[in-house]
C-alpha cells in the first residue's frame, strides 16, 4: 500500500478533535477541545453554541497540531471528517473545512461515521484486539452491541430502544444535583454509598435478546429523590443504585453477545468505557469464561480525531478516495 498521512476531523457533538494518522508510522498526533464548561449552566449541549464553538477552535487546532508534528498541510494526503451521525450545524463545521481544506490542496475527502471510529478506536491502543470481536458502544448518544468482523463488516446485535446508557448516567446525575456530563461525578459519588438500600430496575435484562432500555430507570430515580429527603447519603446510596443497575444490565448483555456471536473478544467503546465498576465487573466475568476485554486508552473512548482519522486511513485503503467536495451530512445515519 501507498503511504498515506491523513488529516482527521471530529465534530460531531461537543468535542473539537483533530488528528494526524500515518499509514505506516500510526497516529502521529492529535488535540481536542472540549466545550464542556461553555454547555455546563445549560444542563446539555446546546447546539448553536457548539457549532460557533468548533468554528472558533477547528482551524487553529489544525495549525497547531501541524506546528507540532513538524508537518505541513501540503503533506497531507486525505482528509477525513464525520459525516454524521451527529448535531447538524456541528457536522457543517467539521464537513466544510474538511472539503474546503481538500478542494484548495486537491486532495480527496472521507466522510466518516462516528460510531466506526469509536468501534476502531481500540486498535489505537497496544495491545488492539484482532477480528472478529464483539464491540459494546456505550456513549452519550448510543448504547449497542456489534459484532466487527473488519473494517466495513459490522452487525448490529442489539441496541437501546429508548436513552442511550450514558444518558441514564447523565439524566440520574442531574436529579442528584450533579453538573452536566454527570456520568463521571455520579460514578464517583456512588463511592460513598450503601449497597443494598436501594435496588433499581433492570429493564430488558431477561428480554432474551440483546435489547436495552434505560428511560425506566430514570423515572425510578426520579420517583426516590421525590421520596427521600436528598441529604448527602441518600444521594450517594442513589447513586449507588443507578450505577449498579445500568452496569448489571450492559455486563449481562455483553456476556450474552459474546455467547451469541461465539466470540471471546469484547471491544469497550465510547465515554461509559471510562466506568471503573463496568470495567471491573466487565474484566472480572468476561475473564472467568475464557475471554478478553479491550478499553481503548481513555483518550480515544471519548469523542477524539483520531479515531475518525484512523477510520480515514482504513477506508482510503478500501475504497477509491472521492474527489466530491460537495458536503452532505448525515445528522441521523444508521
Ligand atoms: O463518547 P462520549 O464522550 O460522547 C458521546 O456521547 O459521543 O460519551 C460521553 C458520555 C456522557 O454521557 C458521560 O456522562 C459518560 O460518557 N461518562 C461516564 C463516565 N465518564 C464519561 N459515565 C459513567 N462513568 C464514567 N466514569
Ligand atoms: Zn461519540
């Protein structure tokens, strides 16, 4: 194969990454900004402010991370930018200096699904799990199970009916008060709490497929702030409980997929990889059958550049490379 440098853009949502990935030497290098402090007093992203966001900071992230890999943009062989799924003004940003960048330096574009970066996220990291592998994809928008056989061959197994599992972290965090992105804070706050004094339930977990739903359990925790007084506690026992119930259910799903798929080699992706309780339990149960659990670093299981430059790099060897730079992006994709 030719040797390649690939330039990568994510912004998809609240994060402004930018990437470097060379066929042959690897990620390069790669930068992001969050926008989480500019959401924070809203409880959410709010999407206007996240596209003026990544119009301030995506040009010079580029010129930075080019300054500091030595590197020129006349060097750069392709670009690859998320095409979707994602906030539609956010993508436009992203897509049009993507394709504007190319059109000047006569380069092809590729358009990249979010969700087949974070799923070749973890052959950023050493050790990276070979195919076939069973890939739990649980972020702020997403929670699926799929089975990845290369680049390009994935299978959906199973995946949430209603909020995603990061949204069960995020909504339970903010009826205890937490900031937003709460996922992180609850999970620390549980720490403190009481096993057992509440149990929560644990939708779909004998649904016999690989199904989830999670928007039940944010009524449950709803209903216990509105029946306890919310002392610091019971906030921590209620957090205790909203963490154990999610992780139970994307612990016994995961171990049914691996059953399913007939696979030993499960792929931990998205921002609720960062879970200390689901990677124990994950570890621990995955392990007693046989089988393997691989997070990608904790850079890459958040939204990053490059995963989506990486996912560039796999493609451009795939596919012929698209000299298109009409930008169309896919807000909703399958
Ligand atoms: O993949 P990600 O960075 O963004 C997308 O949604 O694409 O995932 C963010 C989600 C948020 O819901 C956040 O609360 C959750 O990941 N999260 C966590 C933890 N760290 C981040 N949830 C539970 N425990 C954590 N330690
Ligand atoms: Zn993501």
């Amino acid at each position: 194969a030719i040797v390649k440098l690939i330039l990568g853009i994510e912004s998809s949502c609240d994060e402004t990454g930018i990437a470097l990935y060379h066929t042959e030497r690897g990620l390069l290098a790669h930068t992001l900004h969050s926008q989480i402090a500019l959401h924070n007093e809203y409880g959410g992203v709010v999407p206007e402010l996240a596209s003026r966001d990544h119009v301030r900071h995506a040009l010079p992230l580029i010129r930075d991370l080019l300054q500091k890999t030595g590197r020129t943009l006349g060097e750069v062989d392709a670009i690859a930018y998320t095409q979707g799924p994602g906030l539609s003004g956010a993508l436009l940003v992203g897509a049009s200096i993507a394709c504007a960048l190319a059109y000047t330096l006569d380069i092809p574009t590729i358009g990249i699904h979010h969700l087949e970066g974070h799923l070749l996220s973890p052959l950023l990291s050493d050790p990276a799990p070979e195919f076939p592998f069973v890939a739990l994809l649980v972020s702020g928008g997403h929670t699926q199970l799929m089975r990845v056989d290369g680049v390009g061959r994935y299978a959906l197994l199973g995946e949430s009916v209603d909020d995603a599992a990061g949204e069960a972290f995020d909504k339970s965090a903010k009826l205890l008060g937490l900031d937003y992105p709460g996922g992180a804070l609850l999970s620390r706050l549980a720490q403190r709490g009481t096993p057992g004094r509440f149990k929560l339930p644990r939708p779909m977990l004998h649904s016999g497929d690989l199904d989830f739903s999670f928007s039940g359990l944010k009524t449950a925790v709803l209903t216990l702030t509105q029946q306890h007084d919310l002392d610091e506690q019971t906030r921590a026992d209620i957090a205790y409980a909203a963490q154990e119930a999610i992780v139970d259910v994307l612990v016994q799903k995961s171990l049914a997929a691996l059953g399913q798929a007939g696979l030993d080699q499960l792929v931990v992706a998205g921002g609720v990889g960062a879970n200390r309780l689901l990677r124990a339990r994950l570890d621990e149960t995955v392990g007693a059958r046989g089988g393997r659990v691989f997070y990608p670093d904790l850079e890459f299981c958040t939204d990053n550049g490059a995963m989506i430059a990486l996912a560039g790099a796999m493609r451009l060897q795939q596919q012929a490379a698209q000299r298109d730079y009409r930008f169309n992006v896919k807000p909703r994709w399958d």
